[in-house]
C-alpha cells in the first residue's frame, strides 16, 4: 500500500504504515487541518492565558469564576440528554489502549471503559496510532491477542448468548444424565465455575487472589461434603438413608477442614488489606 497522498499544506513526519494509513486517511487529515487553520490561533492564545493565569496562582490569587461567563451560570438551560450507553456509570474502568488492557478492560464486567490515550498511555506516535487501531477492531469486535508465552486473549461473548448456552446445558443434563450424577450435580457445577472464572484468571504473583482461589475450593469441599451427608431427598418419605460411616466421618473432617482455610483465608486477606491503608 503506497503511502496517502495529502492536501497542500500537510506534512507527517512520522512514519506511516499500511495500518496506520487506515488511520491517517486523506480524509481524516483534512479535517485536522481545517481545525488547526480554523482554530489553532485561538487554541494559541488559550495557552498563553493559561500559563499567566498560573502565574497568577503561583503569586497568591485564588481561582473565581469570570463575571464575563455570569449570565451563562444564572441562565435558565439545559444540557442534552446523557446517551443510553452511559447512562449507568457506576463501575467505571480507566486504562491504556495497548491491545491487550483494551481487551482485559471490556471483559472486565464494567460499566464503562475510559480509554485513556494520555496519562495511562505514553503518547507517542506508535502508541497513540495502535490504540487508534485496536479500539477500531474492539468497536468491529474483531480485536484479539496473543503475548508472547502463547496466552490468547479475545473478547467475551455477550452474556445472553453465555446464559442461553447454559440453559441447554442444564436440560440436556438433566434430561439425559443418570440419577447418580445428578445427586452431585450442585458440586459439579460449582467445580467448573471456579475451575474457568477464579482459577485460570489470577495472577500468580499476587497474594490475595490466591487466597480467593483457595477458598473458592474449600467451599466446594464443603458443600460436596454436605451432600454426602444429607440424606436422599427423594427417599425422604421412605426412609432416610445416609452413606456409610466412612463417608460420613471423611465428609465431617472435609467440612472442618475447609471452614478453617475459608477462615483463615479471610483473616489473612483483612490483614494484608490493613496493611495496605497504613
């Protein structure tokens, strides 16, 4: 792909690649220029003013709002509506546009994504037209990554379509699965929530969230163990058949077991979070 051919006027001095020119197209830096010939000598000025008005704080003043801008705080008006997408910002997550942090970001469960291509993100040329690139494919829900330990990572699914999934899931296995599988199913399920969503995302080096993983499996021992202790719901009305001694001594010990680690994982987890505020 050559390189875009621009108006009279323009000049890049940074390197364009294939990618970039997606970017850079003869289109879009026609309107930077229409902006910077329109306004750049106000834009200018603005920074000047700045500059001597932090000089003026430097020496003592204290900001004030301008009496040129009065009418307009006392007037009676309204902005536009808020659009639906950010309506609901309760959960907000600010990060970098490097492609991977883009992808993390979105799955992240948040409300909204904050890319920020400034503080969070050195702006330099490669990495201000990367995240220009990587936000596009997120947008077209086409981006993913591979890191260089061979990790892959994508964006998730839509929730609607995770649940329908699991809904069939649910039938099939309560349909076509035998009784004896279905008396541990509560387990089952529990083992591969935590197996995909605790387990495989966290991070190693970081303490805590190992806590969290460790006392995710204890709960499943417990509540396995006190499967194997209740007795069969649906021979209830007949009699209340229990396993042997054996299984129900080791289910016991499972219980205590686990409620200690699920403790002491807590109080671990509380102490390295007041360590944190000192």
């Amino acid at each position: 792909m050559s390189t875009p051919q621009y108006g009279p006027g323009i000049g890049i001095t940074g390197r364009i690649t294939p990618e970039y020119a997606q970017i850079l197209t003869p289109e879009a830096v026609a309107l930077a220029a229409k902006l910077q010939r329109a306004f750049g000598g106000r834009r200018a000025d603005l920074l000047a003013r700045r500059a001597r008005r932090q000089s003026e704080f430097d020496a003592g003043a204290l900001p004030d709002f301008l009496p040129d801008t009065r009418a307009i705080r006392e007037g009676d008006w309204t902005c536009a509506p808020i659009p639906s997408d950010i309506v609901d910002r309760r959960v907000e997550i600010t990060g970098p546009v490097d492609r991977k942090m883009v992808i993390n970001a979105l799955n992240s469960g948040a409300n909204v994504f904050m890319a920020d291509f400034e503080d969070a993100n050195t702006p330099k040329w490669d990495n201000n037209l990367q995240g220009h690139l990587n936000l596009r494919d997120a947008i077209r829900r086409r981006i993913d990554y591979t890191s260089p330990e061979g990790k892959a990572y994508r964006l998730n699914a839509k929730t609607a379509v995770l649940f329908g999934v699991g809904a069939l899931l649910f039938l099939l296995v309560g349909r076509y699965a035998p009784a004896s599988f279905l008396g541990h199913f509560t387990v089952f399920v529990l083992a591969c929530f935590v197996g995909y969503m605790v387990v495989w995302n966290v991070t190693p080096a970081l303490h805590t969230p190992l806590m969290s993983v460790t006392n995710a499996v204890s709960s499943i021992i417990a509540i396995g163990a006190l499967v194997q202790i209740a007795p069969d719901l649906t021979k209830i009305s007949a009699d209340l058949s229990r396993p042997n001694e054996w299984i129900r001594w080791l289910a016991v010990g499972g219980i205590g077991l686990a409620t200690i680690n699920m403790f002491g994982g807590f109080a671990v987890t509380q102490r390295m979070l007041q360590m944190f505020r000192k």
